[in-house]
C-alpha cells in the first residue's frame, strides 16, 4: 500500500461517545480538529512513473521506489507543514477570526458525524463551543498519505484530540481525517474541504509531526485532458453505481474487480487492503445483505486520471436478521488505469448520526 507521514488529522472516536451528554461539544471539537489537521494545495514538478502497472491495477505505482521527491515537492511539504502548525496553534488559541479569514476558503465545508457546515456555519459552531467553556488543548496526528496536484492538495490521516467539553467534562477524540487544501492568490495554504469521523480505539496512531514523503503528481495533471472531464464524470458515476449494484446483489467477487492493487478502506474500527475488504464482505453477505442505498454526492474534483468524491450515505442492510440504517460520510478516490478503466483506489467510510 501506498503510505506517507505527511501531516493532516482524522477522527477516532465510538459511536456511544457522541450520543452522550458530550455530544453538543464533540461536533465542535470533531469538526475543529479535522480542519486542523491538513495540507494545502502544492505544486509540483514531479510526474507520475507508469512503470510497475499489474493487470487489476494499471496505474498503481511504489511512488517512494519509482521516483525521489523534487525540490519542488519537498519545498512545498514543507509549507503544508508550517501552514499546517499555525493552523492547529489558531484552534488552541481560540483565533476565530483567524480560521475564518485566513485558513478557511470562501467554498469551505466539513463534514462530520454530526454535521455538514459551510464557513459561516463553522464560525458559529466554533464561537458557540469557545464561549460556553469549551476548549482544545493538543492534537496528535499521523498523516497516512497526502496526495499533490499543483495548487490543490488531499490529505489523509488518523489523530487524537484531547479537550474539555462544554460542560466541563474532558474527552479524547480518536478520528480519521480527509483534507482538501488548496492555495489562493495570497500565495498561502487554505483548507476547502474537511471530513472526519470516528476511528476507533483498536487502531492506534503513531504520532508524528508531518514528517513523511508525499505522492506527487506532474504539472500537467490539471491542464491536459480537462475537456475530457464531462466525459469522466459520467463514467464515474456509472462505475459507483455498478459497484454499488454488485453490493447490493451480494457480489463480492464482482466488487472486488472495482478495487485498484493498493486498495485501502479506512473506516470505524477497520484499516482493511482489497483482500481484507473481500473476505469482510464474503463473511457479511453469509447472513446479511445491502437491501438499499440512498447515496448523494456533494463534490467530485476530477485530475487528469484521479478523482475525488466526497458524499454522504444511508444503507439499508439486514444482518443476522436485523435491519438496521448505516449512516456515513464517504470519501472515495479513483484511479483511471492504462486501461482506461476507473477503479477505486481508497475508501473513507466515516460514521454519520
């Protein structure tokens, strides 16, 4: 699998951990740290090797063996670090203004268990959270991957939060994140979009400080084959609806075709490759079944042969004879392989109350 330690945030947390009295203040706070643990849009000069494809994954590449980081790259990892430690130092601080007018793109928006806001939303929620005795005092984080694209940077990761809630009792939020950073003409780092979720007690976080290599991709990305994004967008949508189909029919074998070579899934209590997910999925359709899926899409950002979905889910499923609805904020990254197929290359399967 494809691992870096960059930098970025992600939330760990149990289900039974917002449903409790704390759950006003663990909105803020999942929210809050989400957004402080990202990257921001890079640049790069660095383009991607196309050496070591396999039949199920084209495109899939040992970036760290194939191709040494450019001056360009590690420059500008360096920035997302800097910009990312103000950031966190602006939560602490209880900088509002500071979030709002310096770190949050005019478009931001995030998305955790408890909600969905925009910029002026969060600037409430965050002057709600400060005001009532709420406060953040460090984050640890480990950033698992972070993916360049000239100006605009994805950002995937784990952290630990601990805090005070509102009403005075302390908390340790344990979460995956996924950031979106994108640099303005201001020539600085801002975040766009957040997600996060719970990530559950069972899988730890090896705390680190934004140290890791980060997979780039060449200037080229955005500019060449942008007339053919309609086109992909499409396909796209016709290729989540075929996987779903073959989810809902029980198939794993079928969805496991969907999967790229490094696949990896990140979820409440789960860090599953393809084979891990195939097996889960073998085990669950023995005795349950997806009896439907409402599942919208809020963004899909397209580059060259990489897209990003973001979107939010609800699943009907039956197991051991219980129905019940799995609610989720989902992040999806696609890869397009030399054979021109689009395959799923990660999953974020985040929970939403």
């Amino acid at each position: 699998m494809k691992k870096c330690k960059p930098n970025s945030t992600w939330l760990k947390t149990k289900i039974r951990f917002y449903n409790s009295t704390a759950t006003a203040f663990s909105i803020l706070i999942i929210t809050t740290y989400l957004l402080i643990m990202g990257c921001s849009d890079l640049e790069s000069d660095l383009t991607v090797a196309s050496g070591s494809s396999t039949e199920m994954n084209p495109t899939s590449v040992n970036f760290k063996k194939n191709k040494p980081m450019s001056k360009k790259c590690i420059t500008t990892g360096q920035e997302i670090t800097d910009r990312h430690q103000a950031y966190v130092a602006a939560f602490v601080t209880e900088d509002i203004n500071q979030l709002y007018n310096d770190f949050w793109t005019p478009d931001f928006h995030e998305f955790v268990p408890n909600f969905d806001k925009n910029r002026d939303e969060m600037l409430d929620q965050m002057i709600f959270f400060y005001e009532n005795g709420g406060e953040l005092y460090s984050y640890d984080l480990e950033s698992l991957e972070r993916y360049v694209y000239n100006n605009v940077v994805y950002d995937i990761g784990a952290y630990d939060n601990p805090g005070k809630a509102i009403n005075g009792t302390p908390f340790v939020i344990n979460g995956y994140y996924f950031l979106r950073w994108k640099k303005g003409n201001d020539h600085l780092w801002h975040v766009d979009r957040g997600v996060a979720g719970p990530r559950g007690n069972s899988i730890p976080v090896n705390h680190t400080t934004d140290e890791g290599a980060v997979i780039c991709f060449g200037n080229h990305v955005n500019d060449h084959n942008k007339g053919n994004d309609a086109i992909n967008q499409d396909v796209i949508s016709q290729r989540f609806d075929e996987y779903m189909q073959a989810l809902a029919t029980g198939d794993a074998d079928k969805a496991y075709k969907f999967y790229t070579q490094d696949f990896r899934l990140l979820g409440l209590g789960l860090d599953l490759d393809r084979d891990e997910l195939y097996v889960h999925y073998r085990q669950f359709f023995e005795t349950g079944s997806v009896v439907s899926s409402d599942d919208r899409l809020h963004d899909r950002f397209i580059h060259g042969n990489v897209a990003f979905d973001i979107g939010q889910s609800d699943k009907t499923v039956i197991k051991d004879g219980v129905q019940s609805l799995e609610k989720s904020n989902y992040v999806i990254r696609w890869e397009k392989g030399q054979d021109g197929v689009w395959r799923i290359d990660r999953i974020m399967d985040l929970l939403r109350l």
